[in-house]
C-alpha cells in the first residue's frame, strides 16, 4: 500500500485514467446514442489505445533515441516512463527491441487505431478489415513486451510487489492481448458471414464460383473489374501519392532515429540490462556539460508536437483520400446533374447548340448591397448577350428566401429586371462558416477555411462551365481547380481579404475595426498577429492566383492585390472594373430647391461607421445651433429648412438589428432624437425619393473599396462628403475641393470602365490637362479625416448659395453618368472579365471537339 501513497504512482495511474476519460468523452460526443454496448466498448478501447500511442509511446519513442534513456529524464513523461521501468528495467534504458516496436506503436499502429475508431462511429464497414491488422500488429506488440522476461526467467522483471507484478505487467498487458484478441475474433465472424453471404467472385482462389447472385448482378460485377485502373493509375492517384508520401515520412524518422554505430556505453552488461539507464542508442558528446535552455525546451515541446505532427498528417492524407473519392464521384455523375439542370428549364442540348452554365458564387445574394449590385447587373448583362446562356447562383439565402423573392428584392432595390427562367438558386446550407461570428479568434482563416468548405458544396452539387466569384472568397479557387483543372475561374473583387494597409497597422500597433485595443497595446501580441497576417498573407496571395482572370472595384483594391501577387508596373497588372450605378433615375431629379438633409446609405456593418455620423452631427449641432433651428423657434434669420440626417441601408441579420438598436440608443443620449431618422430596408424607388430632394451625401468609412453610395450621390446631384482614402478620395470624387492634390503628388491612373472623360488626372493636374489653380470651380465634391473636421466642411456647404453649389452638383452628376453608369460597366465587363473567360472557354470545347473526332 506504501506504493499507492507514491507521487509517482498517483501520476502514472491518474495519467492513464485521464486517457480513459478522454476516449469516453469523445464516444459521447462521436457515437450515436442509440450505439450498442459492444460498439462503446470497441471505440473506448480504439480511442484509448490512439491517444496512448500517440502520446504515452510517443514520449517513450523520443526518450530513449539519440543521447537520451527514460532514466536519466528529467521531464513528466520521463517521470512517468521511470514509474514503468521500475517493473521493467528495459523501459527505464533504451532496449534496441522495445524501441523498434515503439516506431511500430507510434507512427502505424497509433494513427490505425484513431482511423478505425471513426470508421466505427461513420459506421463504415470496412472497420472489421483495418481492425484485423490493427489488432494483429496489438498482439506482437503485446505479446512480446514481457512473456519472453518470463519465460527465460529474466530478473529485470519486478515480481516482489504486487502493484508492479499485477497491475503493470499483468493487468495492463492483457489489455493489450485479451482485447484484441475479442475484437478480432467478432470481425472475424462479421467478415466470414458476409464473404459467404455476398456471391463475391474469389480471384485468388481461382474457384470461379459465384453463388446467390442474378446474371446480372454477375455482369455488373465482372464490368466493374474490368474498369478497375492500372497499377500506375493507382499509383499516381491521390489516394496512391498520399500513402506513398506517408510512408516516406516514416521512412525519413526512422532513418533519423536509427543509430549509427553502437558506442561502448550501449553495450548490456553480463547480468542483463543496465539498472542505472546508461545504455543509450547513441552516447552524448560531453556528459559533463549541463542541458541547455533550448535542449529542455526540446525535451519538453518535442514529445507534445511529435504526436500532434503525426495526428495531423493522418487527418491530411485522410482528408485528401476523402476528397479525392467525393471529386471522383462528382466528376463522373456531372453529366447527369447538367441535363437534369437544363430540364427543369425545358432546354435540351441534343437538338440545340451547346449552352454555357455560368456558376456565380455569391453566398449573400440577398443583401442588398454593392456587391448584390454588382452581381445582378453581370447576370443581366449575360442572358442578354447570349441566348444560350443559363445562370447558376450558389448563395445560403436559399430556400430561405425562394428564387421569385430575392429576384423581386434585387428588381425593387436596384431596379434590375432578371429572367428567372433562366437562373438556378443552388443552396449553401454551411454559409454560416463564412460569417465573422462563427470564428471568435482567427477570423481571417476560419473564415478561409469555410469557404473551402463551401466550394466543396457548391462544386459537389453541379460543376459549371465558368466560375465567376463576385465576393472575393480566394480559397474557393484551388478547390474549383481539383474538381475541374480547365474550368474558366474568374473573380471580383471588392475588397481584398488582407491588405498592406492592415499589416501596417498591426507593426505600427494602431487600432481599429481589424486590430482590437488589446491587441495594439500589447508588444507580444501584436507581433504574433503580424506572423499570422504575413503568414496568411502568403496563403491569400497563392489562392487569388489560381483564378484566370482577376479584376478590382477601384484603383485602392488594384493596388493592393498588385502587391500581393507581386505584379510590377510593366507587367499584366489586376485590372480595374468600376461597380455599375443606375444613374438613368437618379439623373432626372433637379438640382435646385434641396432641403438642409444629409443622407447616409450603406449597410448597418461595423466598418461603416454610423456612429461617427453621429458624432458628426452631434458636433455640428453644438457649434452651430442655428443651423437646427426651425421656424417656431423665433430664429428670424433662419430662412430654410433645420439639418436633419437621413441614415438608410440594408439590414441583413440579427447583428445588423442589434446595431441599428445601438445607434438609436446612442442618438438618443447625443440628443439627436428629432435630428435623425433610420430607414432599414428600404424599397429602391423609397430611397431614390430621398435622395432627390437631400443636399448632402455623407460617407464615414474609412479605406471605402470603391463607395458605390458616393457615386449614387453625385448622380443624384447631392454635394459629396466623403473620407479622404481609397475609392472615394481616388476613383471617384476627383478634383477634391478642399484638398487639392499638390503639383508633385500623384494620386490615382487615368480613369477605368473605357472612359477618359472627366477622368482623374496625375500629378495635381486637371482632367482636360489644365492646371488646377482653378480648384474650387472644378472640384466635384469635399472630403474630411476627422469629426471636427466633417462638421465643418458642412457648415460651409450650409452656408453656401444654390448659385455657389450648382456647378459643382452638375459637374459632379456629369463624372456619375459617363464613368460608373450601366453602360460604362457592361463595356469593362465584357472587355476586362468575359473576354479572358469566353477565350478559355472556346479553347477548351475546341480541344474536347477535336479529341472526340480523333476517337472517332
């Protein structure tokens, strides 16, 4: 009993309980709950024995390799490895046969084990197969720890105490023999009664006998060995080259851990084995020298990242062969799915030319925004060039929301008309991996990785002609190449995922909507997130190359996206397509008699900044009363109508609800109440009649993309304030008003969408080439850093005469119509994206034409 009082005894057992209650753990959580008591006990004892060899033998493996033995350890594992070898003294020195079945444990049995505990809670049945060989190689393994100690005798066995003799070497190595054995022999009944049963033909008996099957189960057999590939197609496989990488690594640790030689230290003595420990597989160099930080670090971290490196291999190959088997399958029943596509559509392609599926990935097609823009004007345009055309969009909305609704929604908001007889909604139910919420830390890469999640959905449901992403989601592309490596890959993008402008924020430590205060004011963390944002930058950037044909919103995207797939000035650079505007509507409404309403449209999300707006009126209001006095307040100089701000945009779930919720709270405590009015969700005819009498069009956003609100703005004639950065202060709103460019300083290139007209200039110079001395006549709108300084730009404008203002609303409106209109971006659509697509298109049908005539 004095044994049980032991600290190391407590250890080493309560160790083993702790792997216990782990595998009991993840059975509740993996297993059904309807499982059978056998199938409970099977995976308990599967999931034990994975998370044993993959740490307990793991650390053992590693202890007693290179100049290391359990016994001269210092670290836990070695603490608890000792507790063993004090009832075998093999363990506590580095035995030659134990640690050879130690690389057997950890790199072939350990991964087994956790492979067939998920093909037992998957209910796969070829989990009786891998069980066999699992428990095969359990029984050598435990069969020759310590009988052959007592048939020959040996005295390294501790026999005298009967917690050393009946637990360690009797109790725990039956489990490791009764076990097994159990679980053999039940597949081994389950594998007999389904050869027997199943009529299967056996080759390798060369009997030729099949029995309880029809003639044409027998045929159908016979066809599907005939259509089994070849020896080199398995080998060059994904299934092949992922084993054959597998087995490589443990080839490469094995030669790594093998000795080289045998010192004289490593020679048993006469009685047996070293009870000391000092028989090593390789001899230190200097004995006399004490360990290192850095080697106490290894000895630590090592046994730890050892199991986890191999846990995550397995999962890799694992991941690859299931994906390489659901590809397969796709690829071979996508004929099926295009045909049944085309006849819910009433189109055959036997007697009509060939159509084109275009895919468009757009999980939020329903949000109303920008981008939804973006995306039904390119669906519009397509089914009206080309007949033959049929649209597929994979979005979460539905069957949320169904087809006829979020085409009413996109036709009520931007005023585009779609055939729907033409258009296939195809759900993603795993959209919600996507969503900023779902990823608490991390954000950038969950969602990353859950948008390779629904790539593989979207891609398994119906594989298109050409893929077109209109959000941006860069990782979906490498995923679109595995299923089809000709597939046309287009992309547009907003915004990219990561820019510089992040990481610098993040080395400069300053914060923001992407870099927390926490994170800004600590050293250590901002230095690893910068690992993390460089790392993942590195990742972002080979994914965004996979795609044939990427262009941007605007001049601050192109930049960026420049830099991160390292495209110099010389070379085929990202091209720029500005996002459409409907300026036809907002054109025909005057640009006289306008109320003192300042109007904000955009999206209730964070990086928005409706709060600042407020602050902005706030501000304004306390420096400038008058201009929030009505006629009743006996301000006889007051001769118009008080400021008041309009806030619009589109709610789009329950954060933006909650949102809207705390900026009505926060107006409120700024006393704003009769000052301020939200509209959420409002029809496109409601917010073209509010834009056609306001004054000012407000935008807070900092690093705005593009700011497709801010050309809504001018087209409608209001008088622009914007943030000084990206789209709006270098694409659209150019000549500033209040701050010129200086004549050294260069700004934006000359204008995009096939238009020079009232483009942006360089070098501070004017569009038409002349100087800009005359800034306050040509310049199109105002922008405006700081809260102080928003209000103040707008007391000047409310200050300000009709007569004053009205070149520039026109001059404004003007740039609206010619560069960002409709027709503006079906010109760049066609030239800068479909071109590139349709010209690989062809290429590829005319290649597949050519072979089939060749076969022929």
């Amino acid at each position: 009993m004095d044994r049980l009082l032991n600290l190391q005894t407590a250890l080493s057992l309560g160790y083993v309980g702790s792997m216990i209650a782990a595998a009991h753990l993840s059975s509740h959580l993996l297993l059904p709950p309807t499982s059978w008591r056998k199938t409970r006990l099977a995976y308990l004892w599967l999931a034990f024995d994975a998370i044993c060899n993959l740490t307990l033998e793991a650390s053992f493996l590693y202890l007693s390799t290179q100049p290391r033995t359990v016994n001269a350890s210092p670290s836990f594992f070695g603490y608890l490895w000792q507790e063993y070898a004090a009832a075998g003294k093999r363990w506590g020195s580095a035995d030659p046969a134990l640690v050879a079945m130690g690389f057997i444990s950890v790199l072939i049995a350990g991964p087994l084990a956790g492979y067939c505990a998920s093909l037992l809670a998957k209910g796969d049945k070829t989990y009786h197969y891998w069980l066999v060989v699992l428990s095969a190689d359990e029984l050598c393994g435990g069969w020759a720890t310590f009988p052959p100690g007592w048939l020959a005798g040996s005295g390294e066995l501790e026999t005298g105490d009967w917690l050393l003799l009946r637990v360690y070497l009797v109790v725990m190595k039956m489990v490791w023999v009764v076990v097994p054995l159990w679980l053999m022999a039940d597949s081994y009944v389950f594998v007999a009664q389904s050869l027997s049963e199943s009529g299967v033909v056996d080759a390798t008996m060369g009997m030729g006998v099949v029995t309880r099957k029809s003639p044409r189960k027998s045929s159908a057999a016979a066809k599907q060995q005939q259509q089994t590939g070849t020896i080199t197609e398995a080998i060059t496989s994904s299934r092949g080259i992922s084993g054959s990488a597998y087995f490589l690594v443990l080839a490469t640790i094995f030669l790594y851990i093998m000795p080289s030689g045998a010192s004289a230290s490593s020679t048993p003595t006469s009685s047996g084995y070293d009870p000391d420990g000092s028989t090593i597989l390789f001899a230190p160099r200097n004995n006399t020298t004490s360990p290192s930080l850095l080697s106490t670090l290894r000895g630590i971290l090592t046994p730890i990242l050892l199991p986890l490196f191999l846990i995550t291999f397995s999962i890799t190959v694992g991941a690859m062969q299931v994906a390489d088997k659901a590809i397969r399958r796709v690829t071979r029943t996508n004929r099926t799915r295009r045909r049944k596509l085309l006849s819910s559509h009433n189109i055959s392609e036997k007697d009509s030319p060939k159509r084109t599926i275009i895919g468009f990935f757009h999980p939020y097609c329903n949000a109303g925004g920008g981008g939804e823009r973006v995306l039904y004007e390119a669906i519009s345009l397509h089914l009206s060039l080309d007949p033959n055309v049929v649209v597929v969009i994979y979005t979460g909305d539905f069957p949320a929301a169904s087809k006829e609704q979020i085409l009413a929604k996109a036709s009520a908001r931007f005023g585009i008309s779609i055939d729907s007889n033409r258009i296939t909604l195809i759900p993603l139910v795993r959209r919600w991996m996507v969503q900023d919420t779902a990823w608490s830390c991390f954000t950038l890469l969950g969602q990353s990785y859950g948008s390779v999640w629904l790539a593989f959905e979207a891609m398994s449901q119906l594989v298109p002609d050409v893929w077109v992403d209109t959000m941006g989601y860069a990782f979906t592309y490498p995923v679109v190449g595995l299923f089809d490596r000709k597939l046309p890959i287009g992309t547009y993008v907003h915004y990219p995922v990561i820019s510089t402008d992040m990481l610098t924020r993040v080395a400069k430590r300053e914060a923001g909507h992407t870099n927390d205060a926490s994170t800004a004011n600590s050293r250590l963390r901002s230095t690893v997130k910068l690992i993390y944002y460089r790392i993942f930058a590195l990742l972002y950037s080979w994914a965004l190359g996979r795609a044939d044909k990427v262009v941007a919103n605007g001049s601050w995207t192109q930049n960026h996206l420049n830099q991160l797939l390292g495209r110099k000035k010389g070379k085929e650079q990202v091209s720029v397509v500005y996002p459409p505007c409907d300026t036809s509507q907002l054109s025909t409404y005057s640009l006289e008699r306008r109320k003192c309403t300042i109007v904000s449209l955009a999206q209730f999300r964070p990086e928005k900044e409706h709060p600042t707006q407020l602050r902005i009126l706030a501000h304004l209001k306390s420096t400038h009363p008058e201009l929030f006095a009505t006629e009743n307040s006996g301000d006889s100089s007051r001769s118009t109508p008080p400021v008041k701000l309009l806030i619009m945009g589109s709610s789009r779930n329950t954060e933006d609800e909650r949102r809207i919720s705390l900026l009505r709270s926060l107006s409120a405590n700024l006393g704003l109440d009769k000052d301020v009015e939200f509209i959420v969700n409002a029809t496109w005819s409601a917010v073209t009649e509010r834009l056609g009498d306001a004054s000012v069009g407000l935008s807070t956003m900092k690093d705005e993309h593009f700011g497709i609100n801010v050309v809504e703005f001018m087209a409608a004639g209001l008088l622009t304030l914007s943030h000084k950065s990206a789209g709006p202060w270098l694409d659209i709103v150019f000549p500033s008003i209040n701050h010129p460019v200086d004549s050294g300083g260069e700004r934006s290139a000359t204008s995009h969408n096939g238009s020079e007209e009232d483009g942006p200039g360089k070098n501070g110079e004017a569009p038409n080439g002349e100087s800009k001395s005359g800034q306050e006549a040509r310049g199109l709108g105002y922008h405006a850093q700081s809260v102080e300084e928003y209000a103040s730009i707008l007391a000047t404008i409310f200050s300000q005469s009709q007569a004053e203002l009205m070149p520039v609303r026109e001059a404004a409106r003007k740039r609206a119509q010619t560069v960002f209109g409709r027709e503006a971006f079906a010109t760049a659509w066609q030239n800068e994206v479909w071109s590139a697509l349709e010209l690989k298109l062809n290429r590829n049908r005319n290649r597949s034409d050519a072979s089939r005539e060749k076969a022929e």
